[in-house]
C-alpha cells in the first residue's frame, strides 16, 4: 500500500516547489470550474506540471469541482478531455451530472463537497466508478475507520489548513446572504465576519465577534492514527496560499509522514529524495490557531471568534509605554520587520510592525489603544520568512552506475532506487589510459555529476580490466546518454491508473433529495433517477428561496464555543433560540440538535 502526501498548487510554481519539497502528488485548477476563480491555470502549465511531477512518479489531479449548469457541461467535459491529453492522473469532480457525459478514462475523485461522511455514501462513490473519495473534514478516527470498512475505494483526509465552519457542499449561506455560491467556486466567506448574538429574549450575548469563523487544522500529531484506520492520501488545504506557505507546510508533513511510514514499513508512492536548506515551521506561516477538530470526538471549543485573522505566536504582555518604545517580557528574538499584533480593551485586533530596536525598547511603526499589560503577539517573522522565501528544495531519483567493457565501446548500466534499470553504449576508441588511477576518478567524477537532471547519484562501479582515457565530452556523452534511457524506461514503467464511470442502476443511499442534493443540470437528475432518487428538489442555485430554509449545517456549536454546554450537558441556562445578525440586518437562527450534536444554522 503506497502512501500519498498530496500539496495544493496555485499555479505551476506553487505546485514545482511542492514536489521539490517532498509532495507525492498536487492539486490544481484548471481554467475554469474549479472552484477557486483566482486560481486557474491554463493548459501548458499543467502540462509542465504533470511532466516535472512524472519526473518521480508523483501525480496531478485537477479540480473540475463546481457544480454546473447544463449549458456548462459540454465545455467541461472539453476540458476534462484536454486535461487528459496533458496527462493528468485525475479528476477531482463534485457534479454528478458529469458522469452521465462521455468523459475520457480518467480516474475520479469524489470532491468533499460531495458531502462524503457516511459508509453508504462513501460505498456507493465506489460502485458508480470513483477511484477515491476525499472524507468530509468533521469526521472522527472511528467514523473513518467504518467507511474503510465498507469500501476498498483509496480515501483522501484533510490534515492541515483552512476549515469550513459547514459540513462541504452543504453550506449554502453566501449564496443565501448575497448570492455567491460556495458550490459554484464564489463563496464570499460570510462565516468569517462579524455578528451580533442574541438569545431567545434578544438579549446580547456576544457584539462584534466572529462566532462562525474557525481556527485552522492541523493533524500532524495524528498522522499514524490516520493511517491505522485506513487513509491512503494526506492532503493539505491551499489552492489560493503562497509558495513559501506551501513549501514550508509539505515539508513538514513530509518529515512527519515519512516517520510514521518507517514505523510500519509502508512507503509513499511517488520516488525521490527531496532536500531542502531551511527547518519548517508551521506556527510561522499563516494559520488562525491549530485544532484538531473532531478527530478524537468533540474536545475544546474550535472557533477562532476573537478574529478570523493569523494572530501568531504570543510575545508576552507588555510592561511599559514610552515615547522611546514599548517594553514587552519576552523571551522571543524580535527583529525590525517584523509584524505585531494585539487586541484592544474593546477585543479589537490591532497589527503594527517593529521599525527598529532601540535597546530591549521595541519602536513600532503606530501605537493605538496599546496598554500596559496588553499581550503582545507576533503574526509575521520576517526573518524566518524572508529566509524561507530564499530557500531552495531539490529532489532526486537515486541512481547507481556500474561501467564495463564492450566489444566496441564502454557499456554503462543504470539502477535507479525503484529498480528501473537502463544501459547505454557509447562507442569509442579505446586508448590505454597514460595516468589509469586518474582516468578512472575522472570516469567517476563525471560519471556523478547529475545536475540539472531528476536524478542523485549514490554510486559508480567501474569493472574496467584497462583504464581507458577519454575527453571530458565523451564522459559527459555518457552519462547523458544513459540518462536519457533511463527517463525513457521510468516513463514506461510509471504506474498508472484508467477510470470513469459504471453505467449501473445501484441504489443510491436516499430515495428523496431536498436542495441539499446540489442538482442543477438535467443529467444530473437522470443520474439519481436511475439510481432509485423518487424526489428531487432543485438546487439552490436555480434560484430557490432560501428564506426560512436552513443554510448550513455544523459541528461547531456555539453553546459549546461560549460555554453553556460542556460535554454533551447543558452547564448554564440560556433562553433559545440564539440568531445572529450582521451589519446588513440580516438574520441567522441557530437550532441546536443536541441529539446528534450539531448546530443548523436557518435563513429568517
């Protein structure tokens, strides 16, 4: 079982420095209906991605995962088979509708947003043709463990990065709020700004925060649970984050996964030794607090309601304010550049940046409602990151070389760690070697010069009965001559995957579908048809009315955020039901299924 750490890509850099650093696979959008607008890509950079990526037998999936109308299906399904002549490994979709086209064999991903969180659901993904399926965020160890139980499907899990407060594909509150729909790749994230909320008697329970807004995930503490109850693909969160986020966040997991792999004696399924010149570190990158959400069941509370914004590692509290600087206990290096933050009486975020030092004395660039005693926190290291934007990754296929005689030439063999091996001859006269010892260190020297290609090399065995002298263009020939067959071979013996749908009648997990379903495009409701779905309501974005209809469904509740239930058990009274209002005046009901512990969020 060979085991994937899977890197979002913004675009061809992004995803060339994840595989550099270790990733066995990316993601990336292409053009268009991929779900993040600022993140599309055109075809020859795929392109250039795939091959840099096949390079070491890593992969490259594209996101063609918004939900379509009719007239949008023909070109997606142009797309999908243009991204298939580029050579991609796979296609991450979300409309079912999709599966009633002729796409080419290209094996299928279950988007999240298909709302992946059941054994039945996750089953029936496989027998209607998908290779994988990626699991729903809010899942624990133990719902996975069932869904592996219930289909031999791969199954890719979340481990780090941004979360949706609602359950994915579900959540329909920007399209309700303002007409941007999530599963259309326009979601204006309303669940990161500010509301007022009430109880049942209107009174203010909370003015200002942020009570939809999450903190972000980070499983690498968990990595081998994970793959003891069954995930294949580790995946990070990302597709609009930067190079040095990417870069410094794969190379984490990287080093984490690799040791959980050692231990069990599994392997990662892409080749290459990736080394890189600086030391991770997640804390330094953009995050809004670590949670490991709901993987070991319901724990602490996981909303970041204060901001939705990185608040960083604390400094200390402030001591003293001064017109030559402010003084901070802390036992952290601060440097000029770097950027602070802090909240006001009032639980404002503030952020500044450090002009100079003068001193232990901190001179910032403003100072506005800062006291003595305020924490001090630091949301940018400009030293760690100025480095890591300098730093460079490299990775190579390990290679040995074993050079003998042939009846017209010298014949070098090629053994790559995948155990792929190539020969070349090179022909040429054989002159006796005037200095033999010195032919052959050279005969070895060249022989391992590797740069500028995929491949590292760890060994020459020279079984020569004479030394023979060669010009450095010949050794060079050599080397690149073998080289080039052994690229050849790999590419031939890469292993690769076909898929597409099953045409078949299975049942599908339901027999009646609200708008939740997500159906907007008439094959998409002969796909449910034929699957046995009786009912079928519109989707939302046909233009249904969303008043008095519920918009989100979550496990973040928020009597558990703020307090008044702890465990399951209510532990203060509180008049229900709670609703939160914005700026705009509209309102947000929250009913409270305590039964299943979770939190639905409605339309008034």
């Amino acid at each position: 079982m060979a085991i994937e750490l899977l890197a979002p890509a913004k675009d061809l850099a992004c995803g060339i420095a994840a595989l550099d650093c270790g990733a066995d696979a990316v993601y990336i959008g292409a053009a268009r209906f991929g779900a993040r607008g600022a993140a599309g890509n055109s075809l020859a950079d795929i392109a250039a991605l795939v091959a840099h990526a096949h390079r070491y037998w890593a992969r490259v999936y594209v996101t063609l995962n918004t939900l379509l109308f009719d007239e949008e299906l023909p070109p997606a399904v142009e797309l999908a088979h243009a991204l298939y002549d580029q050579g991609i490994d796979g296609l991450i979709i979300q409309d079912m509708g999709l599966l009633e086209c002729a796409l080419p064999p290209v094996p299928l991903i279950a988007s999240t947003q298909m709302h992946n969180t059941t054994p039945a659901r996750v089953a029936f993904l496989g027998k209607v043709g998908f290779s994988r399926a990626i699991l729903a965020r809010e899942l624990s160890l133990e719902e996975i463990r069932a869904i592996r139980q219930a289909t031999d499907i791969a199954l890719e899990c979340f481990v780090h990065g941004a979360l949706c407060v609602c359950y994915s594909g579900q959540c329909y509150l920007s399209y309700a709020l303002g007409g941007r729909s999530g599963n259309r790749g326009q979601c204006a994230q309303p669940c990161r700004k500010p509301y007022v909320l009430r109880d049942g008697h209107g009174a203010i329970l909370t003015r200002d925060g942020h009570p939809l807004s999450l903190r972000d995930l980070n499983l690498s503490a968990y990595l081998g649970e994970l793959l003891d109850v069954g995930v294949t693909s580790f995946k990070i969160e990302g597709r609009l984050k930067d190079q040095a986020y990417v870069m410094n966040v794969v190379r984490h997991y990287r080093e984490q996964l690799d040791a959980q792999l050692a231990v069990r004696g599994l392997a990662r399924s892409s080749s290459g030794v990736s080394r890189v010149d600086f030391t991770p570190d997640v804390e330094k990158t953009f995050n809004r607090g670590y949670t490991r959400y709901f993987l070991l069941g319901r724990g602490e509370p996981v909303g970041s309601v204060r901001t939705p914004k990185m608040v960083g590692e604390l400094l200390g509290p402030v001591t003293a304010l001064t017109p030559a600087g402010i003084a901070v206990n802390t036992a952290a290096v601060v440097q000029p550049g770097d950027g602070v933050c802090y909240f006001t009486r009032e639980g404002e975020l503030r952020g500044t940046a450090v002009n100079s030092l003068r001193g232990s004395a901190l001179i910032l660039e403003k100072v506005v409602d800062m006291e003595v005693g305020t924490l001090l926190y630091r949301n940018h290291d400009h030293v760690f990151l100025t480095r890591l934007g300098k730093c460079r990754a490299e990775r190579g296929v390990d290679v040995t070389f074993s050079v003998r005689e042939a009846a017209d030439g010298l014949l070098v063999l090629a053994r790559d760690e995948d155990g792929v091996e190539a020969e070349y001859l090179h022909p040429c006269t054989k002159e006796p070697a005037t200095k033999p010892e010195q032919a052959l260190l050279q005969l070895d020297a060249q022989l391992r010069k590797c740069g500028g290609t995929p491949y590292t090399c760890q060994g020459v065995e020279i079984t020569l009965p004479t030394p023979y002298f060669l010009p450095i263009s010949a050794l060079n020939a050599l080397r690149r001559g073998v080289l080039e067959r052994l690229t050849e071979t790999r590419e031939r013996h890469r292993p690769r995957e076909s898929g597409g749908a099953r045409i078949n009648d299975v049942p599908y997990p339901a027999n009646a579908l609200t708008f939740e379903g997500n159906v907007l495009n008439r094959q998409a409701h002969a796909f449910y048809t034929r699957h046995g779905v009786a009912t079928i309501e519109p989707g939302a974005e046909t233009g249904l009315s969303l008043h008095n209809r519920r918009v989100m469904t979550t496990r973040h509740c928020l009597l558990q955020q703020y307090g008044f239930c702890v465990g399951g058990k209510r532990v203060r009274p509180i008049a229900e039901p709670l609703t939160l209002h914005n700026t705009e005046g509209q309102v947000l009901e929250l009913r409270c299924d305590c039964r299943a512990c979770r939190m639905e969020v409605w339309l008034k």
